[in-house]
C-alpha cells in the first residue's frame, strides 16, 4: 500500500466532493420541467420537438402507478427492439467483420441484461457484435436505462419533498430532458477526452498486422465505434463492455488517466444525486450525511481490497514469484493492485460493473469486497439513480428502526413513516435476497449450474454466487469463469435481472407515492436528526446489518473459506 | 385502452427518437471529432514498409531470444487481439500453480537466473486483457542479458532502449512505471 496510491485515493475523493456540489445544482435544474441551462437556446426547440411527436404534454404530472406504468412500457419496447436487432444481426449493416445472428437465449439475455442497466454479458463483444448491434442495439439502453434510474430517484426524492401530492412527476419529461442535457453533453465531451488517450472510435473492418517476431503470424486487432459507447457506458454506470476484457483491454482503458477518469466518471451522477436529494428536501445537511455514509463505506471496501491485493497470493509466492506488487494474475500492468483494487470496488459500489482487472483472479478478500458491495444493494453511490432511491429505502428502514428503540413514530423529514411505507421497503430489499440465494442454491445444486464452472471448490461456489448477486443488482460484472453462455444460466440470469431490477423499481415508486401524499409536519425537538453522526453510524449500521445478516452464511462457503484454505492450508482445486 | 395507447405511443416514438440522437447523431459526431485525431481513434497503428505491424496500444507475443518478450497470455492462442480474455484462474486453482510454477523456469532458464532468485509477477501471470502492452521494468531488466547476448549489443547500449521506452506514472502519480515490449522490440531492430 503505497504512497501513490493513498494520495489517488485522496485526491479521488477531493475530486468526487469538489464535483458534487455542481453536479447535485445540474440535476436540479434538468430535473425541473421548467429548470432554465445555458444548452437552452440548443435543446428546447428538440426538447418540444420530442413532446409534440411522443403526444406528451410536459405540463402534467403522473401519479405513481401512472409513472411506474410508462417506465415498464418504455422498458419493454427497448428491451423488444434489442431483441430484434440482435437476432437479425447478419441481415443489417454495420457488420463488417460478418458477425451472425445472436442466438435466442443469448439475444433474450443481453436484451434484458441492458434494458435493467445490468449490462452481463453472456458473450464476448468483439467476437459476437457488428458494429450496429454495439452503437444501436446496446448503447441506446446505455443511456435510457441511465435516464430511467435517475427518473426514479427523481420521483422518490420528490415524493419525499413534497407535501399532500397526488403526482410525483412525468416520466417522459424526465426521460426526454435527462437525455439533452444530462446525459448527452457529458458523453460527448467525456468520449473526445477518451479518443486523446487513444481510445479508437471508427468504421473500419479490424486491422489485420503482420507480427514483428515472425510476420507470417497475423493478429487481427479490434476497431469499431468504441469511445462514444464507453463514454456513455461510464457515466451511465452501465459497464458492458465493447470488448470482452471491458475496461483492461488497452483500448477501452489506454491509459492510467483514462482509468482515473472512468472511475470518476461512474460516481459523479451517484455523488450529485444526494446534493440534489439534499437541496430538494432544503435539508442540504442531510444530502451530505448521506454522501458522508457512502463514502466511508466506499473506503472500507478500497482498503480491504487493496490491502488483500498487495498482499497477493502466498501460492505463488512460493512457486518463485516476487511478492511485490502484489497479485497480477488477470492484472494490467499499467493499473496494478491499486488501481485494480480501486476500479473494483468503484464499478461495484456503484452498479456499473465495467472492470479493469478479473475479479475471478483475485486473492479470497479481494473478491469478497466486490461481490460484498454487490450484495450490500450497491447503495455506495450505487448506479445512477439506482443507487439514491437505494440508499433511501435504507434511510427509512433506518428511521423506523431509530424510532423503534426509542418508542416514537418514526418520522422522516417530516414525513411519519407508516406501516405501508416499511412493508413496500422491506419488499425490494426482500425481493434481491431472495432472488439471489434463491437462484444460487438452485444453479448449485443442479448440473446445468456447475457445467458451466471454471474453477472447483469454494472459488467455484463463488463464481456461481456472484452471478447471481450480479445480475440481481444489475451490476454485470463477472466472475468471469463461469461460462454462462449456456439457455440454462442465459434464462435464469435474465429472469434474476428483470426481478431485481422492476421488482425493486415498483416499491420503490409506490414508496414515493405514499410519501408524496404525506402531510410535512414541520420538525420538533423529537424528530429523528438526519444530518448528524448517529445518523450516519446508524445508516450504515443499518446496511451492514442487513447485508451480513442475509449473506453471511453464503459468502462463508464461498471467499471467506478460500481465504482460510490458502493461508493455512496446501489445498488446490 | 386510450391510456394504454398513448403510453406505448409514447415509448415508441421515444425510443425511436433517442435511437436518432443517441446512437446516430452522436457516434458520428464522436467519429466527426475523432478525425482531429486519427492516429489515435483509428487504433495507433504502427506501419512498416506499407503493411501494419501492430499497435502501439496492443500487446504481441515475442519468442526469439532477441526481442523482450510479453507477458502470458490468455487471448485466444495467445494475443488474439479480436478475443481478449484474462484466464479467470482463482487462486487456488491449481492450473493457475501450476501454469506459474512451469513458467518461472522456463523464465529462469532462458534469462541465466539461479533457483533461488523470485521472478517478476507480472512476467509469470496473465493479464486481464490478454494484450496487455507492457511489462514491468524489473521484468525488462531481468531480460536485458539475454537480449544483449543474442544480439551482439552491450548490456548498456540494450539498457538504454530500455530506458526510453519505460513510461513513468503519468503526471508521477497515476499507473505504474512500465515498459512497452513492441515499440522496445521494434526500436531494438532499428524500425523506429
């Protein structure tokens, strides 16, 4: 644990703060139907272009079920209409290196996976998608799925802003203006600082190179239209990648600045979340002890996994391998264990799932950080929008039970929190342990689950149980090992997909419902503080609690087993 | 019914809308812009006599006692730059140990070190890309001899091709100080 890396780490953290402040003020204003920016004189005119063609009247407003209701129907046309274009893949344009037809259940899996901004990834992109099917049929869900997760944090932080209404926002307003000048602008500028890294973004057929050791080896090198799909798949926290290596392959991830970059550009959208939470509620503070309780999770995770990294792998250690810098296997070198460390515990907190390195690769702990985060409901910042609406779910949870142990109605900025308001809570929370324990005990304990196995023993359970914990979280990154490709793992992934993503989504929106009809009864001396330290301690108290509680037993057959069988045993699988 | 239908209106229309703006308008803007830059968003391919050798960018695997060579890899046969692949070994797995143990002697033999010297992780370890461009300089540095002996140069002359062609940490913080095999190994054969 060196001294560069504890100063990235620093000045990562300095940048996120700097940056949230601005970002929380964006969010506000794209948020709000009438919110005035300066890409006005560029947008408005498209922006009502939009409305006019869709029949949406951006002066009203939907009730919850209404809102719910246009999110599932936009979700299922994109999902229906990648499905399309990957199975007719070989008849479309764009194709030049011939790719065929995706077949279905892969079509079916990677439809869903991008429609929940899980982005799993069956397949290895460079051997499977023309060049149409990447900037079409996967990136457009890069940036609707993006805008539907921040369109729901939106109408929950609404809800709990408002006082007696029936409405909590249009879906469509927000969906239409997230993109102009959200999403859009920071993509675009965000891929031309990606291309002067060396990120490539073209239309050409790959490369073929004579070799310089001996030019009758050819290698044919990937080309396509790369740097605005990444761009895109940063900052929406989606994480598929163009290539099959994602963020480790030398052109999705040229180099260390690129890297710092990408991994700032997953938590921006997070981290101005909980400003905008804060100035929406006009109880700044508490958007700050919200912040406050997902970075010092954020920092538990770095240190856990970089310190196992570093620490590297006695195994090889003893086979002749220098100790330092610690475990490369699956590492770049440009990145090493920090940055490995980092990257993986950044595109996990949050449900991005990009990766730089192969966590299957990495030491027991190391491991266990992501698929941990995963597990936690990747509410450290978490996916864009995704990882706000979250974290509040906890914040109530936690409120009701502060309230519990002091025999008061919890109260929530205002708002008592009811019996409906705990039961629709404990509902999504419910729903990914279920869908992940559920799933894993099944593929474990059938052939279809362990054929597709890369590694044996507890590391073998592991890849199984990040799967699942994976797709269920919409995060999409890997164990990589497992070779999932197969109808049985295809079917059952996207199904944990589609649970973990709308089956969460919908309490979700009936929670922000329910608090939007709530009178706000101003603040006495004995509403629950959420802006202090116990706050923060009981939130975060909160999220451990529930994540250990639920997955302690799982994880101990898997990483935690590992660990102890390679520092005290001599046992390989 | 008339709700239903102007919601999937709605979805549709938008969809098809954001598909314009987000994935036509866009990429070919980012292409548009690209051009300002081509040798990088065209791939930085390196050329030699009117064919590509490579890319600066992309790894390649050297075998000749001459060149320095790359790290494993996991890339289809190896450095298949249209299959990138780390090997998703865990650490326990007994490929993985194996795989390491034969690799540190075949390092130590073809570099002249004893039994007892550790090797370089990342000279006995695959990469996550598959085509991961560069190795350490401790790597470099244990390969030197070797290279300069097959070569006829002095360690020196080797040494400092070496030396121009490591890359720092970049702005002396971010990364890893490391060394690119394929513009080394090009510059060892005067093609650069």
């Amino acid at each position: 644990m060196d001294i560069y890396g504890w100063i990235e780490l620093v000045l990562y953290v300095v940048l996120l703060l700097a940056l949230t402040k601005p970002m929380g003020l964006w969010l506000f204003k794209v948020l709000d139907p009438q919110g005035k920016t300066f890409l006005d004189p560029v947008f408005r005119p498209v922006e009502k272009g939009f409305y006019r063609l869709m029949g949406v009247d951006p002066q009203s407003e939907q009730d919850w079920k209404r809102y719910a209701f246009s999110l599932l129907a936009f979700s299922l046309v994109g999902g229906l209409l990648t499905y399309a274009l990957l199975r007719l893949q070989h008849r479309l344009p764009l194709n030049p290196q011939a790719m065929g037809a995706v077949p279905d259940h892969l079509a079916f899996n990677t439809a869903i996976s991008f429609t929940t901004n899980t982005n799993w990834q069956s397949y290895g992109g460079e051997s499977t998608m023309s060049y149409l099917s990447q900037m079409l049929a996967l990136a457009i869900h890069n940036f609707t799925s993006a805008a539907a997760g921040i369109a729901v944090a939106a109408a929950l932080v609404r809800g709990i802003a408002r006082s007696c209404s029936k409405t909590v926002g249009n879906f469509w307003v927000d969906l239409v203006r997230l993109h102009l000048y959200l999403l859009l602008p920071l993509a675009l500028a965000f891929s031309v600082f990606l291309m002067s890294q060396g990120m490539i973004q073209n239309f050409k057929p790959y490369t073929t190179a004579r070799t310089l050791d001996n030019g009758a080896v050819i290698q044919s090198i990937v080309q396509g239209p790369m740097a605005s799909q990444v761009a895109i798949k940063m900052l929406g926290t989606n994480g598929g990648g163009y290539t099959n290596a994602n963020a480790a392959h030398p052109y999705e991830n040229p180099t260390p600045l690129s890297n710092f970059l990408q991994m700032l550009a997953i938590f921006l959208i997070p981290s101005g979340l909980t400003y905008y939470l804060g100035k929406m509620v006009k109880h700044q503070r508490h958007g700050w002890a919200v912040w406050g309780a997902m970075t010092v999770l954020f920092l538990a995770g770095v240190l856990v996994c970089w310190g196992a990294e570093v620490h590297g792998n006695p195994r090889l250690q003893a086979a002749g391998v220098v100790s330092s810098p610690g475990n490369m296997e699956g590492k770049e070198v440009r990145f090493g264990p920090f940055e490995s460390a980092l990257f993986a515990t950044i595109t996990t907190d949050a449900s991005c799932g990009a990766v730089n390195a192969m966590h299957d690769s990495f030491t027991p702990l190391g491991g266990l950080v992501p698929m941990l985060n995963i597990q936690l409901g990747e509410v450290v910042f978490g996916g864009v929008g995704a990882g706000l609406y979250g974290m509040l779910v906890f914040v109530v949870l936690t409120v009701f039970l502060a309230g519990l142990m002091v025999g008061r109605t919890p109260e929530y900025l205002g708002k008592k929190i009811e019996s409906y308001d705990i039961k629709v809570s404990v509902i999504a929370v419910m729903v990914l342990i279920f869908d992940i324990l559920c799933f894993t005990a099944w593929a474990v304990s059938s052939k279809w689950g362990l054929a597709g196995l890369n590694n044996a023993g507890p590391h073998g359970f592991s890849e199984i149980l990040y799967a699942f914990s994976s797709t269920t979280g919409n995060n999409g990154s890997a164990f990589a090992g497992l070779t999932a490709n197969t109808p049985w793992y295809n079917t059952t992934l996207g199904l944990s997909m589609v649970f973990g993503r709308f089956l969460f989504i919908v309490p979700v929106l009936a929670l922000a419902g329910s608090m939007a009809k709530k009178k706000l009864v101003p603040e006495s001396a004995g509403s629950f503080p959420v802006s202090d330290l116990m706050f923060v301690v009981l939130l975060v108290g909160t999220i451990l609690i529930v994540g250990a509680l639920s997955f302690f037993p799982a994880l101990s057959l898997g990483p935690i087993v590992e660990h102890f069988l390679m520092a005290e045993s001599n046992l390989l699988f | 019914m008339n709700r239903l239908f102007s919601e999937f209106r709605a979805s549709i229309v938008s969809t098809l809308l954001l598909a314009i703006v987000c994935c036509g308008a866009y990429p070919l803007a980012v292409y548009g812009i690209g051009r300002v830059f081509p040798a990088q968003a065209d791939g930085s391919l390196l050329r030699e006599g009117g064919h590509v050798i490579g890319s600066a960018l992309i790894g390649q695997s050297f075998s000749g006692a001459g060149y320095f060579h790359s790290r494993p890899s996991a890339a289809g046969q190896g450095y298949d730059a249209a299959n990138s692949s780390g090997t998703n070994l865990g650490p326990l797995s007994k490929k993985l140990i194996d795989d390491v143990t034969g690799r540190v002697a075949d390092y130590r033999k073809e570099n002249g070190l004893d039994n007892a010297t550790p090797v370089p992780a990342d000279a006995v370890t695959s990469s996550a890309s598959g085509l991961d461009p560069h190795i350490s300089p401790e790597n470099a540095r244990y390969q030197l001899r070797r290279v300069a002996a097959a070569r006829g140069l002095t360690q020196g002359a080797v040494q400092a091709k070496i030396d121009a062609n490591t890359e720092g940490r970049q702005f002396g913080l971010f990364g890893q100080p490391r060394v690119n095999v394929l513009l080394l190994n090009l510059e060892l054969d005067g093609k650069r």
